[in-house]
C-alpha cells in the first residue's frame, strides 16, 4: 500500500479473522499503526452478528508486557468512555488495579452518570478497598478521596454495610475530626434530623436527639476535665 497525500477509504478483509495485520515476532517494527486525523486518530466500530452472545468490541488493546491500552492527551481527558446503557469505562484485573488515572492538575479519575453510580469498584481481596485514593502530597492538608453532594438533604460521602460497620476510620494524629463551625452554639436555622453531630467555634460538642422543632432538638455534649499534655 503506497503513501496518498489525500484521504482514501480502504477496506481490509484479510485471509483470517484480522482483516489488517503489521509486523509480528522479529519484525522490528515499533508502531504496528500510527495514524492521524484532525479530529479522530483511530475509530473501532464492533458491528456485532445478531443473535450470538460474541463479546463485541470497537477497539482492543493487548500487551504482553506493557499496556494494553493508553491515551494521552495535553489539554483534555486521556481516556473518555461514554455508553448509553453499559459503563462508560470498565476496568478487570487478576492482580493490579482494574482502572488506575493520574493526572498532574486536573482529575485522575471521573466517573458521571445520570442514572446510576458515577464510579463503582469491586475487590474481592483480603483488606483491600472497592475504592482506593491516595494522595501523595505531604506538605499540604489534603484528602485520598473526596465526595460532594448539590442536595441540601444529601451526604458528601456514603458509606453502609448491612451486615458490619456503616463506616471505619483509621489516622495516626486521630481517627475522626469534625470541622468546627464559625458560630456559636447548635444550629437555629435549617432542618436537622436525630444522630446529627455539631461542633461550633468554641469546640463544644452537640447532638441532635430529634428533628423537632424544624431546627432539629440539639443536647450539649458536656465534656469531663481536660486531660493533661
């Protein structure tokens, strides 16, 4: 096949199942395809046969012992994935990370969806987390992950097991810090629900028993003497 200095359309139907085949053992090549386009540099599309479960696939990555798939981008995402019915992204591993991001000032990893769960992960490992964040900046007050919710009833992070610990907290300086507000006393205005914790700019402590009155029914949590340094 020659160099064309305009576009052409060609249709490969090769003696096997790969219809275009480069290089193999001992060839030497080091891109087996590399192409360009002004908008799309390479476009898989698995057409599928009907009536067969063949898992269909637009574009493959295989590596025997390098990556299988990688993208790269200077201005926007590495890899976007989008499906309308499936996950947008899908990652399996027997042994490493099913699907590790990394990004230098924007987000490693982002997952949208609006009808079910952003970003799900599953671990079948002992000790080891469906979701994992790490943040390796050490000189800063910084979080291994962090959730954000819009809804005035909502959570910024989730957490329920119905057969252990709804949530389980580990840190060398303490466990648990709650953000002290910057008023004084329980909150006056707003709704509150009972098993909410509230700790105001003096540090006092207080929990709501019940969300009656519509301000929520708030007790001071009276604490014994301090302990010494």
């Amino acid at each position: 096949m020659s160099d064309h200095n305009d576009a052409q359309d060609y249709t490969a139907n090769g003696p096997t199942d790969v219809g275009f085949r480069t290089g193999g053992d001992g060839t030497g090549i080091t891109k087996g395809v590399a192409a360009t386009g002004n908008e799309i540099g390479v476009h898989g599309t698995g057409l599928g046969v009907e009536g067969t479960s063949t898992e269909v696939i637009g574009v493959f990555g295989d590596s025997i012992v390098g990556i299988g798939v990688k993208g790269v981008s200077i201005s926007q995402q590495g890899v976007l994935g989008i499906s309308d019915t499936e996950d947008g992204v899908s990652g399996l591993s027997g042994s490493g990370t099913g699907v590790s991001g990394e990004s230098k000032s924007g987000v490693g990893v982002q997952g949208s969806s609006s009808g079910n769960d952003g970003i799900v992960g599953t671990s079948s490992a002992d000790r080891k987390s469906g979701v994992f964040g790490d943040h390796t900046d050490t000189t800063r007050e910084t979080f291994g992950v962090s959730g954000r919710s819009q809804s005035p009833l909502g959570a910024g992070i989730s957490g329920f097991s119905d057969v252990g610990y709804g949530g389980y907290f580990r840190g060398a300086r303490a466990p648990l810090r709650l953000q002290p507000a910057a008023t004084i006393g329980p909150p006056r205005t707003g709704t509150h629900q009972a098993g909410e914790f509230f700790v105001d700019a003096n540090g006092d402590l207080f929990y709501c028993r019940s969300g009656e009155p519509r301000s929520g029914e708030w007790f001071h949590i009276v604490l014994g003497l301090p302990v010494d340094p």
